[in-house]
C-alpha cells in the first residue's frame, strides 16, 4: 500500500482508517490517479489485518461529483473499444475491491454523491449523510445508460425496483430525507455530527471479534443474492460453527455473561 498519495488522504485512529476523497477543488471527482489510489488501497486492505473499519469521506463538504469529465472527456474520442473497456474495468474492479475488502466500510455523504461518487456510496456498508446530501446516478445524463460501477446491482436491493428504476432511468437527484425514507441512509445528521455518528459505530464494531465482523460482512455480501434461504443458512450455519470452534468463543460467552444489565 502507498505510503503516500496524490488525491486521498487517511488518518489512522488506531484500527480504524479514515479515508478523505480529497480534491476539494474538484468537488474530489475521480480522475485517473484516485481511480488507481482507491483501487489500490482497497485491494491491499484483504492484507492488512491492522485495519478493522474504514470510515469515507470527501474534503471540502463534498463527497465526490463523480468522474473528472474534464479529464476523461478529452480522451475519450481517441480511445478504441478495447481501450474503452480497459477504463472501464479499472472502475469495476474498484467496486469489487470494495466489497472483496472484510472491513466495514462508512461512508459520510455530504453535498454531491453524484454518478461515481454515488456508486461509491453505494458500495459501502452503512451510509450516513448531511441534510444537504444530493446523489443521482448522473450517468445516463451524460449518454451512458444509468447502470454503472454497480449501481444496477446495488440501487434496487437497496431501495427496492421500482425507486431504483425511477432514478436509474431518469438520472433525477435524490436528496437526504428522501434517502433516509427508502433505507438507503442509516441517518441523516448535522454535517458536524457525521464524524461523532462514525466514532460511536466503529467503537460498536470494535468491540466484536475480529474474525466475527469479517465474515459477517462476507455473510452480508453473499446473502444479499442468495438463491433461498436455504442457500443463506448454509452460509451462515458453516460461520457460526467455525467461531463458536475457536477458544476464544467460551471467554466472549464468559464476559458477556458477566456484563451489567443493559437498561
């Protein structure tokens, strides 16, 4: 992993990163060099076990606009399918690199979580967003079709078919109230609350084993497209059994016993 970046910033708080989309002049757009930058620490985290949740973010009030057309819009008319389809994977394997990751992933929307940016949103765990959050899948407005970087995938378990369709189809903005009315954000804050609401969740998190937050992300990944339920319980019963095999198990089961009574 990079120990240096041209277009992110992270503060590690112990194991917990907080990683800053930070090219505020932008509105922290995704150019070449953070389309790499992500990928790459994304792909690295799978290796480091140091890391247990990863908190998201965009400078400057700002989640992230989307793709730097002023930097791909140029280029785009000299590239040939094959080229096309090469930047086109980049974006992709970002996306699976995101979810491949065992960490908890938080995003923190403010302002504009449009076209990527949105898809980036989309492919993290839990958001939370500002009041004055506004997201879209902007891509269609451009000439593309609505569904990139997973957001075909994403928007319709998250928000059902038919708020999916609409916004997909439409590229129309959908704003915080709305967002949280659809299930789509945990909740929506002060912009000066987000990083508290962050603080008090990973701290939640980190209380759990380790190994049992990792794969419980793997269990949410792999059950949100289950077959059935008998498919999800499969999953599920071969986890319960790998913890509960693992010495540490009987002394969480001892500490939690001896827990005060939660009012």
């Amino acid at each position: 992993m990079p120990s240096a970046y041209q277009t992110l910033s992270i503060r590690k708080s112990g194991p917990v990163d907080w990683l800053t989309l930070d090219r505020p002049g932008a509105l922290n757009t995704m150019n070449a060099a953070m389309i790499d930058e992500l990928g790459a620490y994304f792909s690295g985290l799978e290796a480091d076990p140091d890391v247990r949740v990863v908190v998201m973010r965009g400078a400057g009030g700002q989640f992230c606009a989307g793709l730097d057309l002023k930097d791909f819009g140029p280029r785009i008319e000299s590239l040939d399918m094959s080229a096309l389809f090469a930047s086109q994977r980049r974006l992709s394997r970002l996306v699976l690199a995101m979810r491949r990751c065992p960490q908890p992933l938080i995003a923190l929307l403010e302002g504009a979580a449009c076209g990527g940016g949105f898809a980036l949103a989309l492919a993290a765990d839990i958001r939370y967003c500002a009041p004055d959050t506004r997201m879209n899948c902007a891509f269609i407005q451009i000439g593309l079709t609505g569904g990139d970087m997973g957001a075909s995938y994403f928007l319709q378990r998250l928000v059902g078919g038919s708020a999916a369709a609409e916004l997909i189809m439409t590229g129309r903005f959908l704003g915080a109230e709305r967002a949280a009315a659809l299930g789509l954000v945990s909740a929506v804050l002060p912009a000066a609350e987000l990083e508290g609401a962050a603080d008090t969740l990973t701290a939640e998190m980190l209380r759990t084993d380790p190994l049992a937050l990792a794969l419980t992300k793997q269990a949410l990944n792999a059950n949100g497209a289950a077959q059935s339920l008998e498919a999800a319980l499969e999953i599920e019963d071969r986890q319960q059994v790998m913890m509960a095999s693992r010495p540490e198990f009987a002394a969480r089961i001892k500490a939690f016993l001896a827990r005060p009574p939660r009012r």
